[in-house]
C-alpha cells in the first residue's frame, strides 16, 4: 500500500516541479519499496536542476553502488590451448587444440591436389572432391548421409592444387562417431562406378555454367594456367577432354598412389587430445605409410646343369624348388608356399622386414636356371640377401636336409603334376611340348617314378653343382633413390661375404 500510495503523490510532485518534496517523500521509512528506477531518476533530475542538498543523498551512477559485487573483468590477453601433435610410426599426424563450448570440429588432410595430376589423370582432383562421403567398404552413401544427420554434423570436403580436406563439425559429444566416419570415408572409399559416372555428369553440367555463375573462380582459373607452366598451372575444373579419360579405375589409381599415411594429418579443434589419440589411432596406425611399390626386389639365379633333355635332372630341380618353397608375408596353403615349406619357416617366420621369398626354376631343352626372388624394404636390402646365399648354401651342405622335408616335396610335386594333368587344355599341351622336346610322350608314370627314386643325396649333388656353376645372374629393381648407389655397394658386400659368388665365376647383373 506505501509503495503505491509514495509513487502516486512522487508523480503528483514531479508534475509540479517539487523534486525536494518527492524525494523527501521517497526517503520516508516506508519509501525503502520504492522502485530502484524511479529513484535513479529522481537523483538524476536532482542533479539536473541544481539542487545540491539531494545530490549528497544520490549519488552520481558513473560510480559502482556500495554493496554491490561486480563481476570480474576479462583479462586484457586469454590464454588459448596449445595445440598438441602427435605423429604414428606411420608418419601420420594427429593434431588438436581443446576448447571450451559444446561443439567441436575434425578434419583430415592430405597433401594432394591437381599439382600430382599427369596427362592421363587430368581432372582426377575435381572428381575426387565430388566423391567425398561416398560409398565405402563398410557403408553406402545413404548410411553415411544418415550417420552425419544423427550426429547433427555438418560435413564437407574441399581440394585445392597442393591440398585436400575432409571436414565434420559435430558436438563434442559425438566426436568418437565422428572420427571413425570420417577416417571410414577418407581410408575406405569404393569409388563404385555409378556413383562415379552419376558425378561426372553433374561435373559435366556444370563446366558450362562456372564463367557465368562464379566468373571470379573462372578468372582464377585462368590465371594459374596463364601464369605458370607446371604443375601449378594443372585446372582445378576439369576440362570436357579430361573428363572423357576419367573412370572409376583412374581415380583408384590416382587415390592409391597419393593418399599414404605420412602426408595425411588428422586435425581437431575443442577436442582434447588424449581424447582424439585414443579415438584416432586404432583406426589410423595401421596405414600404409608409403606405396607397396616402395620395395626392393631382388632375383638371384644360378645356371642349372642338364635341362629336359635330361629329365632326371629336371625332376630333381623341381622337387628341389618345391622342398624350399616360400612364398609371401601372408601366404598358406598349395603345394612348396605354405607353413610348412623350406623357406617360410625359416626366412618369412623369423623376418618380418621380408615380404616375399620364393625358390624359383627355368628349364629349357638344355640348360636352366634356379634361384631365389625377394623382395624387401632398401633398410634390409643386404641382409636378404646374405639370408638368400646362407639358404642356398645350406641345400647344398650334407645333413642340411631332412627325409620328412623331402617326401613333403615329392609328395607336393606328384599332387601337383596329377592335378594339373586334370585340365584338358593342360593335357593338350603337355602332349605337344614332349612330342617338340623327346620324339614321343612319355607318360605320367614315368616321371612319378623319377620323383620316387630321387634322395636327399641327389638333391644336394644337384645344388653343389648348380653353386658351383661358372655363370651367376643378378636381377633387383628399386626405387631411384639418392641412397642408391649406397644400396648396391652394401648389396655386392653381402652377396660376396656369403660364400656363393667364387672366383672365376661369370657375375652378370641387370637393373
């Protein structure tokens, strides 16, 4: 009731230009329920009007009120979070800087772009952006437009000459479905030929229209290919040309060759980066880090004595091949590769640097070869080889040998003549190429009881003789690396300290 009745008669007053009175009025006991405001503008008209007396009673609101807790003021300069980065023994890097907030954004980079195009590939780079978030191994395009919707993401994706990035902005609560969205589009795509051929159409709809509806794009454009004549001047909008050459097999191509783990970087930010690495790098660290094409490959081949003319001799030769066997890191089964094979317990098990190592054989009417091919990382380049003439050497050694090894071998080789001899086209030919090496056919008979009869003492005489034949040829291909010339003296090292390359022996080598 006071504060209605102190604020009736304060207007009542204020009408009259009684400013002392209202105020007056208002610092009666019960004037404490006046409102704030009309007392700030009463000390305001006070002040206004001159009146000096009230001006001690309210003071001026440039100063803070007594009692009153203000908060406090920002620092001049915020701290931002570092950014953390931490790099996989694959070469790929993780990076993220945290911040407060609820959302957070990811993305993953490659360092690709028009720049790594050729003549044949022109275009890839356009094409290759409009099939981001695309069907992968493990979605369709529809379970990823899904995945994105439920997360409340937003994603995208953008090439340039020198880079790409694959973007997702989310909640930091759906960051873990996020990352493996995003590595699952990046690391996994399909690239199915519909989904191509339906891109090129729309890239193809669009070329027409870019100098009209974006002409600074266009001038751009057209700038870089003015002004530079490599790589940087490669279009970034692919050509009509370019197009017609482009398909699913082209962007594969280009995809394997350029997307490798240590010119990719996972980046995030308001992301906590313990948070990112335990999300991140179950998914990322088993990326190849370079192309497979990155390896050593190495034939080592010495002259085998006889040749079909002399088939005892060519018999032993291919139980000889098959008793040592080999094969690749992964390989199993079939007759001289799988676990139980010479060369895979004792090189592919106990190696892991080794990726293929395999006996192989040639026989002509009168001559042959026999050997070992591998292929290694150049880091282990010289050990393989000492590895290759320590194998090669043992065959030959007396004892080195078991009979459980070689009634393996006899037993894979009679398999594998029986079953080759199923095929009716294989038949046909075995029958004209005996006719063309012995006069006649000899049957299937004869050359299972060749293998029946061979011992390990055969086998070794064999390999003495194939060792100490007067030719040796040498085959590798490699990367042209500045490390090569390094490679190769370490490479003829090895191979002389084993013990299989003698004096007078012809060393013939091909690159």
């Amino acid at each position: 009731m006071f504060k209605s009745l102190n604020r009736f008669v304060s207007r009542k007053l204020l009408r009259n230009g009684s400013y002392g009175k209202a105020i007056s009025l208002l610092q009666h006991p019960q004037g404490t329920y006046c409102d704030e405001a009309v007392c700030q503008y009463l000390s305001y008209a006070s002040l206004s009007t001159g009146v000096g007396h009230y001006e001690r009673c309210f003071p001026p609101l440039f100063h803070p009120l007594k009692g009153i807790k203000l908060p406090p003021f920002l620092p001049d300069v915020v701290e931002r979070y570092p950014t953390k980065i931490t790099t996989l023994p694959n070469g790929l890097r993780i990076a993220s800087e945290d911040a407060p907030g609820p959302a957070a954004a990811i993305g993953l980079y490659v360092d690709c772009g028009s720049v790594y195009e050729t003549v044949e590939n022109a275009g890839v780079t356009h094409l290759l952006e409009r099939m981001a978030y695309k069907s992968t191994r493990n979605r369709n395009h529809a379970h990823i437009v899904r995945s994105i919707e439920a997360t409340g993401g937003n994603a995208g994706a953008s090439a340039s000459r020198e880079q790409m990035a694959y973007l997702y902005d989310t909640l930091k609560a759906h960051i873990p479905a996020a990352v493996e969205l995003l590595v699952d589009c990046v690391r996994n795509p399909v690239f199915l030929d519909c989904e191509v051929e339906e891109q090129l159409k729309h890239i193809r709809s669009e070329i027409g229209e870019i100098a009209s509806k974006d002409p600074q794009q266009f001038l751009l454009e057209s700038l870089h290919v003015a002004g530079y004549s490599g790589a940087l001047g490669n279009p970034m909008v692919a050509s009509e040309a370019a197009l017609e050459r482009i398909d699913g097999s082209v962007i594969r191509k280009f995809y394997s060759e350029n997307f490798n783990a240590d010119r990719i970087v996972l980046a995030a930010f308001g992301v906590d980066h313990e948070q990112l690495l335990t999300v991140g790098e179950p998914l990322l660290y088993d990326w190849n880090a370079e192309p497979s094409v990155d390896q050593t490959h190495v034939a080592l081949a010495f002259e085998a004595p006889g040749g079909w003319h002399h088939d005892k001799n060519a018999t032993a030769l291919t139980v000889l091949q098959t008793l040592m066997g080999g094969g690749g890191s992964f390989s199993a089964g079939g007759p001289g590769k799988g676990m139980h094979s010479r060369l895979y317990i004792r090189v592919l098990n106990k190696h892991q640097e080794v990726h293929s190592f395999s006996a192989f054989s040639s026989i002509f009417n009168d001559t042959g070869l026999f050997g070992i091919a591998l292929s290694t990382g150049s880091d282990f380049l010289a050990n393989a080889v000492n590895i290759a003439a320590s194998e090669l050497l043992a065959i030959a050694t007396p004892g080195q040998v078991t009979e459980l090894e070689l009634d393996r071998a006899k037993n894979a080789t009679k398999s594998a003549i029986l079953m080759n001899l199923e095929s009716r086209a294989i038949v046909a030919e075995d029958i004209g190429r005996q006719i063309l090496t012995f006069g006649t056919r000899k049957p299937v008979e004869y050359f299972l009881q060749c293998v029946d009869e061979l011992t390990i003492d055969d086998l070794t005489i064999l390999a003495q003789k194939i060792l100490s034949s007067p030719s040796l040829w040498l085959a590798w291909e490699m990367l042209i690396t500045e490390q090569m010339s390094l490679e190769f003296k370490e490479f003829c090292e090895a191979f002389l300290k084993s013990g299989c390359a003698t004096h007078g022996k012809s060393f013939s080598y091909f690159n």
